[in-house]
C-alpha cells in the first residue's frame, strides 16, 4: 500500500535535481507554505475527542479535509494537505472514528460529492495520529458537502477489538472491515431501509440526494477486551424508525422496539449509566429541519424517554426547528447538552441539564462570545450547530460547532452558579474559507481576498485576522480587479445568498480595500442571480460588469449609467490592460477566440483564430502583464497557457494542462514577471514558477502540500517568490522560497 505524508511540518527541505535545464519539470526548490489568517469560514461537520487520551481531538469539515488540535499550541493541525488535484474529491469528510483503545489510530471517511462527476470515496488511516496515512478506496461515492453531513458518526471502531470497524453508508448499506480498515466487506444482513426511498432527502436545489445510515455506535457493556462487541446500534435517516440493533456482532440486525417514528436520527451517545441520547429532526440538514426531539432509550428497561429541551413556536410566525446533536458528561450521566437547528427565533441556542433532562437551561442566553481571535464573527450568528462535544476529561470545556467554524467553553459550571459561560472561537490553524477571488498590487495590503459566505478581507498582515470589507456587504465576493495605474483603486462584485433587489452588487475602493461605496445601480435586467465579473481600466474610469450568461455592461460613472458592450459573446470574460487605459481584451472559452478593445471597452473586434474549445471544468482567466502594454497570458484550462504580444495566440512552452495562474514580482535582477502555474508541466502534476516567461520552470509544491482543488493563484506583486493560493476548502495559503 502506498505511504502519503499529509501536512505535518511548515517546511520540507528538498534536495534539487541535478537534471540538466531542459527537463524543466524535475527542477524543483524547497517552498514554505502557510495560511493566510482568517481563521474558520465554513462548516466544521463533526468534533472527536479520543476517551481516554486528554487534549486529543480532531474536527472534520464538509469541503476542507480534517484536522486535530494541538493542545499544547491550541493550534489546529491539518491533516490532509497532501491530496491533490486529482484526488481533491477526497477532502471532504464524511465520517471520522478513533480507536478508543489505540490513541495513534484515526481513520477519515473521505469523499465530497455522490454525483456521477464525482469520484468514489476512500478510507484514510492512520496509525500515528494523522502524521501519515494510507488509503483503502471504496467502490462507491460519500457525501461530504451533501445533506445529512453533520449526522453523525456513520464511520465507528471497535471498543473492544480494534482490527473491527463499521462504515454506514448513504445508498449502499453497511460495511465492515476485519483488518483495521484496509478492506472492507458490505454486511447483507443490514435492513433494506437504508437504501430505501425513505434513507433520503430533497436538497436547496430540489434534487434528492441519498442520506442512508448515519450513525453507528458500539454499546461495550457485554463486550470483552480482544474480541468483537456484540451489541451494536445503527441509525438510518428515515422517519420510519430508523434505530437498528445487533446482537451478534452486526451479522444480523432488528429494529429496536418502541422508539419513535416521524423524524429521523441524527446522533447517538452513551451515556455512563448505560442509557443512549439520541438528536432527531425531520429533515437531515442543514438546508432545512423544521421539527425535531431528543430522547432518552434505557435498554435494560426497553423504555423511551422524550426530554426535548423547549418545545416548538407556537407564535405561528416562520418554521419551526430541530436539534443538531446531543453530548453528555463522561462522568456524570446527569449532565447534557443538546443545540437546536435552524432556529430562527430567537436564535439558535445550546441547552444545558444538570437531572437527567428533566430540566433545562439555555446557555447562550447566558454567555459572553471572545471575538478577538477572528473579530468578524461579531457580525455572525451561532448557526448549523450539528455537534457538540463535552471533553470527557474536564466538563468545563464543551464545545460546538456552526456554519463557519467552533466556539469552545472554558468554564460552563459557571451556568450552575448563576454565572455567565464564556466563549473563545477556537480555530487558530482552522482554515476552511473558500476563496473565490484574490488581487497582490505594488500598493496597499500585500493581498485582498474574495470569499465565499463571508464576503471578503484587506490582509495587511497575513499572520493574523484583519480587516473585514466595510461598506456593502456581499455572501460572496466573486470578483476583484484594481486599476493598474491607480493601485489603491479596486472594484469587487458580489452575490447575495438572499437576493435583495436593494443591495447593488458592486463597489468600489478609492483606499485599497478599507473602505467600499456602492455604485449607483446595477445595469438593467439583472436579476440578482448567477455569478458576476467585474473588470476596471488601468486609469480606473471604465467598469466592465458581466452576468454568467448575460451580456457584458459598460459604466464610465460608477454605475449611474450602463452601455452594452458591442462585439462580444455572452460567455466571455474581459480583462483591461494594466497601462494602457483604452485596451482591453476578452476571450470566448466556448472556441478560444480573442478579442481586442481600443476604445475602452465600448466595442470588441475578433482578433484571433480560436484554438478550440477550453473544457467546462476549467477556470478561464486573462493576466495581462503589469507594466507592458498589449501583452497578455491567457490561462485555458485543458489549453495550457497562451500568450498574446499582437501577433497572435502563442502557447507558453511545457504547460499541458492550466488549472489555474498568475503573475508576481520578478526575481531579483529581472524585470520579468513570475509566472505561477497550478498544472501539469512537462508530464508533471504540480505547483510550478517561472522566472523567465515559461523558458525555466521550478517546481515549488512537493508530497505533503498539494492542498486539493486550486480555484485559481497569483503571485505577491511586490515579494518575489510568494505566491497566494485560492484552494477549495483550506482558504488561503501562501508559499514563499524556504531560507
């Protein structure tokens, strides 16, 4: 089996290979690789914490892989850094299991996306607590970012025999493995519910994705030390009694009687006493539940309890809710905590019992949040709570997780004094953001980022969290452009999760990103849908704006009035000549066709033969050069990289495939700029740099940092060497030439 290192140090010294030159693709120079701070951003789907080993967690999130806390650093580690783009499918986690009697072994249930693009899922394990893995792949898909990722945990290991674990999964029943996790074998005797219509849900977009068995859980109270638990329970995501048991191992397998039916299990703990807490809700999130209970089942009395925290609305007013998830005290089984889901009024909040659930008290009601750490999440409010945790070794410290990252207590007793709990956002290392746009100029913040979900960043120190876009406030901020005459003067253009006919989706900054005004208006018949482009002329007074599938708009008065642009085809993308304010480019990626403006932007004209069309999959981007006027790279996808000097379409030599580039500042004594590569050159899957125009390439990633799907890169416009990554799930990374 193939050994893969993941992230575990910030630098890898590399011996360079003695190939001469023209194997440009094996030059290779040791890279140093970090995080730009942010710090959470997107939804951590589930935390561990090992039972017997204090201080050792790891959370899982739905597109950014995996990772375990640093106790003695209170840092994050990240664990799966080392896929890359062809396994990026893999970062996403749909399960994660410890094994309660070996502290090295964790094992990840890897796998994004069910749908037929998708690539089937793999199981990752380890056996030095993530330091490195191997992978056993499975032959069918998991869903990572799709409904039902915080039930949990589909994936369990064997208290008592740790060569056993079992994977529910969402369309193809339950598996077992006998050898601690390298193959895997389905078990026939699982119920057919798990596969059924009825193991599945309709998703935001209308379309029905399978959710099958979410959860498994060993009861060890008849088990013996070195063989199989006999006793084990699984739930299914169904409304029709979802709770299965066995008795024999999980050979065979019968509902549990008397438990309830109409919503669907969600979590399952045991408790010290021997009873199960389970979460319910209609639907399995997080796009919608809007009923949901918690109950208690004692299986030495085959009794069901219900001890639902709150009841629902009764006001009439919007939908109602559910819970996320349950956790009781290791020690004292009196004590749980349940978060509710989609909650919208008041708010989504923790309860908190000291009897057994026989009473309740909300926490939040009674908290104080620290936002130092990542003073954004001042303006976000706790929400997709699909877990939460009490450290079974100190039941001060209970954490849970949202939508965009974890807040951990340090003194929640202090509720049962009459006292306020107080919470710190605990995601120093935790990077998930999903960068969708960044801009490095020769002024201002060294960097300027467009983000999924939490609009976007001015970086001036890339060490720690800073300031957030003022101004209009996007979900997205899909794109960004500057003037290249005028640094400081940006343009970025957004999308609302929530359309709002009021909010106009593109601003401008005259300070480089700390202040925003709102154009006038958007350009006529826009209907708040789709992603948007925006691009700026190098003396700042021409905005391009483009709707996916629409037409290209024109404003010379930031948004007052808009012209249609004349000459170009709905699908393409525009750029503006960074020195020479009336040229612009464009190209059409339905056939490779380029475009050029001499008029800023009012007309196009053809210019080019196309070189065929660049596959879907691919970003199409234009880089024109930032002090030479009429040169431009274009980045194709399956088309390498072309350059354009006005003399036609020309490939840039060695580049077989561009996932993604960008240019930076020259080396020292050159004055031409780097050129960044995410890509195959000369035969080779990697990250490249360039500091002669594609002549020389050096490559700069190496095994443990490959760091999955790369939306797109750009280099440090003033650092030579550094280059900022835009990846799938792991927000920001820059790498700089290790010293």
């Amino acid at each position: 089996m193939h050994r893969l290192h993941p992230a575990s140090v910030l630098v890898v010294l590399l011996l360079a290979c003695m190939a001469p030159a023209s194997a440009a693709a094996q030059d290779q120079v040791p890279y140093q690789w970090r995080n730009v701070a942010i710090g959470g951003g997107g939804f951590v789907t589930g935390l561990v914490f090992h039972p017997s080993e204090p201080g050792l967690l790891y959370a899982r999130t739905d597109v950014g892989g995996a990772y375990r806390r640093d106790a003695a650093s209170g840092r994050w580690i990240p664990l799966t850094d080392w896929l890359g783009q062809a396994d990026a499918n893999l970062t996403g986690i749909e399960s994660l299991a410890l094994d309660p009697s070996d502290p090295g072994r964790v094992y990840l249930a890897a796998g994004t996306y069910t749908h037929e693009r998708a690539g089937n899922g793999a199981i990752l394990r380890s056996d030095d607590r993530g330091a490195t893995f191997r992978r056993s792949d499975l032959p069918f898909k998991l869903g990572g970012n799709e409904l039902g990722r915080g039930n949990g945990e589909r994936l369990a290991v064997d208290p008592g025999d740790g060569r056993v674990l079992f994977l529910g999964t969402r369309a193809h029943g339950l598996w077992r493995s006998g050898d601690h996790g390298a193959s895997w074998q389905r078990v026939d005797g699982f119920p057919a519910l798990a596969t059924s219509d009825s193991a599945s849900a309709v998703n935001h977009a209308g379309r029905r994705q399978a959710i099958g068995i979410v959860f498994v859980v060993f009861d060890p109270a008849n088990g013996r030390a070195g063989e199989p638990t006999p006793v084990v329970y699984a739930g299914v995501s169904s409304r029709e009694g979802g709770l299965f048991r066995s008795d024999d191992a999980g050979r065979s397998w019968a509902p549990v009687e008397g438990q309830p039916t109409g919503l669907r299990p969600s979590h399952m703990v045991r408790d010290a006493r021997g009873d199960f807490l389970l979460s319910y809700g209609d639907e399995p999130g997080p796009d919608r539940m809007n009923d949901g209970a918690v109950w208690r089942y004692s299986p030495a009395r085959g009794a069901w309890t219900d001890i639902t925290p709150a009841p629902q609305s009764t006001d009439g007013e919007g939908d109602g809710f559910g819970w996320g998830a349950v956790a009781v005290d290791a020690s004292n089984p009196d004590v749980i905590v349940a978060t509710t889901f989609r909650r919208w009024q008041p708010r989504d909040e923790v309860y908190r019992s000291i009897d057994g659930g026989r009473h309740w008290t909300p926490v939040l009601a009674a908290s104080e949040f620290d936002h130092a750490a990542s003073p954004w999440t001042a303006q976000a409010t706790p929400h997709w709570m699909a877990d939460i945790e009490i450290d079974p070794h100190d039941p001060d410290r209970v954490l849970f997780v949202t939508g965009y990252g974890v807040w951990a207590s340090r003194d929640m007793r202090a509720l049962d004094r009459g006292g306020t709990v107080r919470w710190v956002f605990d995601d120093a290392g935790l990077e998930e953001t999903v960068p969708l746009d960044l801009l490095s100029t020769t002024q201002g913040a060294p960097l300027v980022s467009g983000l999924g979900d939490i609009d976007g960043f001015r970086h001036d120190d890339l060490e720690r969290t800073t300031t957030q876009f003022a101004g209009p406030r996007y979900s997205n901020t899909e794109s960004l452009d500057y003037a290249g005459q005028d640094p400081l003067h940006l343009v970025r253009a957004g999308h609302l999760h929530h359309p709002d006919p009021a909010v106009v989706r593109v601003a401008q900054s005259r300070d480089g990103g700390r202040t925003w005004t709102a154009f006038a208006q958007e350009p006529p018949a826009t209907d708040g849908e789709g992603r948007v482009a925006v691009a700026m002329s190098a003396d700042g007074a021409r905005v391009v704006w483009h709707a996916r599938g629409g037409p290209h708009w024109l404003t010379t008065n930031a948004g007052r009035h808009w012209q249609r642009v004349e000459g170009l085809p709905h699908g393409a993308i525009t750029a503006a000549d960074r020195v020479d304010a009336a040229r612009w480019y464009a190209l059409d990626p339905s056939d490779g066709g380029l475009y050029l403006s001499g008029d800023g932007a009012a007309r196009f004209q053809r210019v080019s033969v196309g070189t065929g069309p660049v596959d879907a999959r691919y970003r199409v981007e234009l880089l024109p050069a930032p002090d030479t006027r009429g040169l431009v790279h274009v980045v194709a996808g399956d088309r390498g990289i072309l350059h354009w000097s006005g003399e036609g379409l020309e490939p840039v030599a060695g580049v077989e495939v561009a996932h993604a580039a960008g240019l930076g500042a020259p080396a020292a004594g050159s004055e031409v700029p780097a050129l960044f590569v995410a890509g195959v050159v000369d035969g080779v899957d990697g990250l490249f740099r360039s500091d002669d125009g594609g002549r020389r390439w050096l490559r700069i990633d190496d095994p443990q940092h490959r760091f999955g799907s790369l939306r797109m890169l750009t280099g440090d416009a003033r650092v030579p060497g550094r280059v900022y990554l835009a990846t799938g799930g792991r927000g920001v990374i820059y790498g700089e030439p290790a010293r």
